[in-house]
C-alpha cells in the first residue's frame, strides 16, 4: 500500500497535513505527521514512504528545499510532494532539482488519486488533476480538477490529531485549532485570494461553509486532547448570521468552553458579538492594516471604512469582549503620520491586543506590483521568514524607522503615547537603545499569546527559536 509521510519543523498543529492525513487514511492508505525530519531520520527511513509531503507558505522556502535535499539524500526512493499556498502560486517550484510532484490548489482528491494510481512510475500518475509532475527531463502541468463542495467539506473525516501526542510541546499546547470553512471574498492586496479565484474559475464555489453539525462534532471529539481556548481560524467566520446563530445555539449547549474567532469588521455589530459572547466566544480579531483609510482602502484594497473600525469596536467593548487588531506598516512612502494614525486608532477602539507586522510584498500578490510602480524596482523573493523581523525597504534610515516603529507598536498603543513621544522613540532613540526594542516587541507579545492561550513560556521561547532560525 503507498504510503504518505508529512514533515514539518514548525512547532504548531497545522491543519492541512492534518486533515490530509485523515483524508486518506479514511480511504485506506498509510499517511503519517513527522517533526523534525533532520533529527528523526532514521524513523522517516523506518517508515520508508513511497512519498514525502510537505506544506509549503513562501516564508519556509529555503527550510523547505534544504530539507528536500537531506531527505532524496537519504531516502533517494521517495519523491517529494509540495503542497499549500507557495507551490499552489508558484508551482515552478517543481522546477527544484530535489522536487518531484507539486499539488495545486485543494490536496484531498489529488492526494487520493495520486496514491491509488501510482506504480512506481512516474507516467502513472501523469493525468492526476491539480499535479505537477517532473517525469525525466519534461513536467507534467495538469489542469486543476473541482473545488470540493459543501457537502464534501461537511462529510470529511475529522482532522487527524493523533500524529502530535507523542511530542509533549504539541500534545500539551492548551490552544487548539478547528476550522469551518474555506475561501475568503475579499480581494486584498496583500494576500493571494485574488489569484486563487483565477486559478479556480469555472471549478466550482470558492467560498463554502462545512454544515454546523460537523463543526460541533469535530469539536467534541476534539475535547479529548483538552484546550484552554479554541480558535477558530476561518478568514471570515461571520460572513453568514444565520449559521453563526444555530452554531452558537448548540455549542453553548454541547461544548460550552472558551474560543476565539476571526471576522471583518464590517460584520461585527451588537447582535452577533452579544452570540458568541453568550456561547463563550472570549476573543475576537479583526484586520485594521492602516488607521489612513486611503491606505487601507486604496493601497490594501480592504473595503473597511473608518465607520466600519469603529462599530466592531463599540460592539466588542459593549459586550466587553477582548479583541486583536491585526496592522501593518512598512509602504515605502508611508509616513510616520500614517504610522502613528494607526497607533491612534488602536488607542481609540482601546484594542485588547494590538499586532502589528512589517509588510512583506511576497510576488505574486498585488501590493508587489503597486510598490514596483510606485519605486520602479521589483523585490522579487526578498522577504523575511517571520513578518515581525525587519522590513525589505532599501533605504537604511527608513527601514530602521520602520522596525522600530513595529517592534514599540503594541507598547506606544497600550501606553497612550503622543505623537511627538512616538517620533522620539522611533527616530532619535538615546544612545541606540533601539538594539533593545526587539526585546520589547517579544516580551509584550508573548505576554499577550500567554494571556489569551495560556500558553507557557517555555513553549514560546521554543517557538520563537525556530522562527529566528528561518
């Protein structure tokens, strides 16, 4: 029977392997999760997979491609599959001398297909929907096959947890994640979303919703491995009312424990925050990006007014519910009166947990080709790993401005800081005390993924030294 292995080096659940997983063991195939593939190879040679699969977003490239290379070195027989955002936007990747099968796209009935068809021989699985596929010299780019459909996503087999209990930083995270659905409908320019509707046209409902009562069952067995919060991490989980009402209708009855969720702001209003709150919703996120909603809006292509910041924000501090804002800086022509706009507007909604990142314009998405046009230079694969660490402006003075202006930006909002204070702090630090400013930035962060997850402290510092690692 051909057997499927998942590696993975983060130190997190990820859905995807997970779900994958269960997938195809629901039909009968062997697929396994293994951590660290470096440190664990003589297990990943004692299972000695047919395939190797791993789950690729554009920030682990070069981890991705090294570790292709140590695994073909030590198990030449198996071929290596990629799979998630980066190969579905950038399937050239195959292209990669150590790189066998991209999977475009939804992987459950690629995955399934590829691991029935296949005999040995690349040729076998040369017609599998969603594949590309290196066959000798040539590639095999096959079209991508349909979106699964609601009903699908509702009668799939619950995400496989049972890879992570023998890794005790896994089993004993107390924060766990579920999800209910799949597609987003905004367009914004910082995200791939707009591609993927090209890439699916014709193939199908981008945008489905898993029935309710499969959400709350997944739920349930879920309680089995024990959490303090659950997060829901759908884009846009409030997109339908009525679902959320029946949702949260019977999880205050059958679950009743803690979670989190994730919406736009245009959807959060008093009714629906007062819901969740009563079903034990205790945290909500919501996007700001930009306190300049010409930025926001024209820039980042995020159909949120001002208004709409403003009523989630009366309707979460109504309910006194906890709430993330997630905001960005780092355009190139951005100012530090766009910057502290931002901050004002999270000191003004008093935000719970404001986060902010460094604009990474990974290629491929819109605002990549808006920064060409407006600075005539392309950056191409020039990003960080992490969104937190330093911004791609050429320009030294500026980019120095921007780091430290992110890593103080949850400080400089809980703190009320002014204006002329914040331009301080940001441009002129005495005695370059910005070299301490990352450690502001973790410390306030960490604080606050303790607070809201209680996760421990051991478990962050882990996570943040794979991070830095990259």
């Amino acid at each position: 029977m051909n057997k499927i292995v998942f590696v993975q080096k983060e130190i997190e659940d990820k859905l995807g392997p997970m779900i994958l997983t269960a997938y195809l063991k629901y039909h009968g195939y062997n697929a396994e999760i293994l951590m660290n593939p470096e440190k664990n190879i003589k297990e990943l040679k004692d299972k000695n997979p047919e395939f190797v699969g791993i789950s690729l977003c554009s920030p682990s490239i070069d981890w991705t491609l090294s570790t292709a290379r140590y695994i073909k070195k030590n198990l030449p027989g198996a071929k290596i599959i990629l799979g998630g955002p980066h190969p579905t936007f950038f399937p050239q990747v195959v292209e990669q001398s150590d790189i066998d099968i991209v999977c475009v796209g939804e992987g459950e009935k690629p995955l399934l297909q590829l691991l029935k068809n296949y005999d040995g021989s690349m040729s076998s699985i040369k017609d599998v929907p969603n594949l590309w596929i290196k066959d000798g010299d040539s590639i095999v780019k096959n079209e991508v096959g349909q979106l699964l459909t609601e009903a699908e996503l509702s009668e799939l087999p619950f995400s496989d947890r049972s890879h992570y209990e023998k890794y005790a930083s896994l089993r004993n995270n107390p924060h766990k994640k579920v999800w209910t659905s799949r597609g987003c409908p905004f367009n914004c320019s910082y995200c791939f979303n707009h591609a993927y509707k090209k890439i699916y046209q014709g193939h199908g409902k981008i945008i489905r919703q898993r029935s309710v009562n499969s959400v709350i069952e997944e739920i349930k067995e879920l309680k089995k491995y024990g959490w303090k919060t659950l997060e829901i991490i759908d884009d846009q989980f409030l997109l339908s009312k009525d679902w959320v009402r029946e949702f949260c209708e019977r999880y205050k009855k059958e679950i009743a424990r803690s979670f989190a969720c994730i919406s736009s702001a245009k959807q959060i209003d008093r009714e629906v925050v007062g819901l969740l709150k009563d079903a034990g919703c205790r945290i909500m996120y919501f996007a700001i990006e930009s306190g300049v909603e010409k930025i926001r809006r024209e820039i980042y292509g995020k159909p949120i007014t001002d208004k709409d910041v403003y009523k989630a924000a009366d309707a979460l501090n109504y309910h006194n519910m906890s709430f993330v804002t997630f905001n960005m800086i780092g355009l190139p022509d951005e100012t530090l009166e766009d910057i502290y706009a931002t901050i004002k507007m999270n000191q003004n909604i008093k935000a719970t947990y404001p986060v902010c990142s460094i604009l990474q314009p990974y290629p491929g998405t819109r605002i990549a080709e808006i920064i060409r046009e407006q600075t005539g230079k392309d950056f191409g694969s020039k990003f960080t790993y992490s969104y937190f660490q330093s911004s791609i402006i050429d320009d030294p003075v500026k980019r120095r401005l921007f780091n430290n202006a992110q890593k103080l930006f949850g400080y400089c909002v809980k703190s009320n800081i002014e204006y002329d204070k914040f331009v301080s702090l940001v441009k002129d630090p005495v005695l370059n005390i910005d070299k301490l400013y990352p450690l502001v930035f973790y410390w306030n962060f960490g604080r606050d993924i303790k607070t809201r997850y209680g996760i421990s402290w051991l478990s962050l510092f882990r996570y943040w030294l794979y991070s830095k690692r990259g």
